[in-house]
C-alpha cells in the first residue's frame, strides 16, 4: 500500500516571513520584560538592605544599653578614626551582618567627639570612659553641643530640587546625630556623588566622607535633576539615629 504524499510547505518549517514575525514578538517582550524583571530584582535587594541595615542599627542600640558606649570608630589598621570608619574593624565581635544584600559593607560613622576628662561637660559616645552611670548626663551635653565642623551630623535644612539656587544652602544647618549607617546599594548613571564627598552645592547625600554630613533620608529624590537631563535613582539605604533617640531610652 502507498504512502500518502505529504503536503508541500506547511509542514516543512516556518517561513521566513513567520520567523521574522516571531523574532519580532520575542524582542518586543524581551525589551519589556527585561527591564521590569531588573527593577523588581533591585527593589528586592533594597528591601533586604532595609531589613540588614535595621537589624545592625537595633543591635548598636542593644550594645549602647548594655554598656554605656557605642562601638569606637576606627579605620583599616585599627586605629580610632574622625570618620571613614572600617565597618568590621569598628564592628567587630557583634553577632551581625555587616554587608548589604549586594556584599559591600555598609557604611558606619558615629559622633566621636575629643574626651575631656569633665564628666560635667564630656559629650562622647565611644570614649572607654563612657558607661551606664554617665551616658545619660553625656547625651544631655551632647544634645546641647552646636554642631563642629567635621562632626557626625544630618541636614536640618530642606532643599528645593527645582530650584538649584537652594543647593548651596540647604544643609547650611546640620544637627549633630549618634551614629549612621548606610547602604549604598547599586551606583547607576548620575549617582558618582551619593559615595563620594560632595559640596553643599551638589544635590543629593553628602555621604560619609570630609564632611561627615547627612541628608535626611525622607528627602530622597528620585526624578531628573532640574536644569539638566541627569536622571536620579537614588536607592541607598540611610539609618539615622539621633541623639534624642538615644537620650529617650535613659535612664539606663
């Protein structure tokens, strides 16, 4: 018995117009979905930033209540440092992460004012003769103290991002913090200065760096820079805690 002949061309394959056509409809969903798988990644990782950097913000807070004292700053080599402090050299020996979702380490600086061997007027928070007896009264003149040039602080100002007269001033006024911690979480185009230390004049964080001040993390801006085509993603992770914060949970 014969076999049936087959059909010509149907059955052979696509065409070049239906793989065309194809191809087409996968680059449109590719150009699509990309990107909003991408986004959706990032914004996971930020939300395990989040859930890192406040767990390591409760136990410095843990630490504070049991001793009196916040973990000293100290750079690479160990020593005590005004700023840049190395995360594990400062933080080691807490039972904590001390890298972000992405494993950089995340950033800690804290109010390390000079001891002056006054207990009436003594404000530091990390000095080995800081403890439970005397933390409260050094959080009183801590709170009192004007903010120094070169102290750990956050912006009081509020910037106007429409108007780019106001970026010279609107951190004119810093009030003095307890300690920070940051996340940085991924550098994308027009980021270069939330890492970096940046002038009054420059919008956006002015990170850990010469002058250890901070912008409050509620006035995160995300959107176009006026005056320019720079494009503003800004996910870094911010923990501020304030001297108040610290001063509510006396006495000890």
């Amino acid at each position: 018995m014969s076999q049936p002949l087959s059909r010509p061309g149907r059955e052979q394959g696509l065409t070049m117009l239906e793989l065309a056509f194809v191809m087409l409809v996968v680059g449109i969903l590719a150009s699509t979905l990309v990107p909003m798988l991408s986004d959706t990644h990032h914004k996971s990782m930020a939300e395990e930033d989040r859930r890192i950097v406040k767990n390591l913000k409760e136990v410095l807070i843990g630490q504070f209540l049991a001793t009196g004292r916040l973990p000293e700053c100290k750079n690479a080599a160990g020593v005590a440092s005004s700023g840049n402090c190395d995360i594990v050299r400062s933080l080691e020996g807490l039972p904590v992460r001390l890298q972000d979702s992405r494993n950089q380490p995340i950033k800690y600086d804290v109010w390390n004012v000079p001891d002056t061997g006054d207990p009436a007027i003594d404000s530091s928070l990390t000095s080995p003769a800081a403890n439970k007896t005397n933390i409260c009264t050094r959080l009183d003149n801590a709170i009192a103290a004007p903010y120094a040039p070169g102290q750990l602080a956050q912006c009081a100002g509020v910037p106007d991002y429409d108007d780019n007269t106001t970026w010279a001033s609107y951190c004119g006024t810093p009030q003095n913090v307890a300690f920070v911690l940051v996340a940085t979480g991924v550098n994308r185009d027009g980021q270069a200065n939330e890492i970096a230390a940046s002038t009054p004049a420059r919008p956006g964080n002015r990170n850990i760096g010469n002058d250890r001040v901070f912008e409050r993390p509620e006035r995160r801006h995300v959107g176009i820079l006026p005056g320019s085509n720079t494009t503003v993603n800004y996910d870094d992770i911010v923990e501020v805690v304030t001297l108040q914060e610290l001063k509510a949970r006396c006495p000890l």
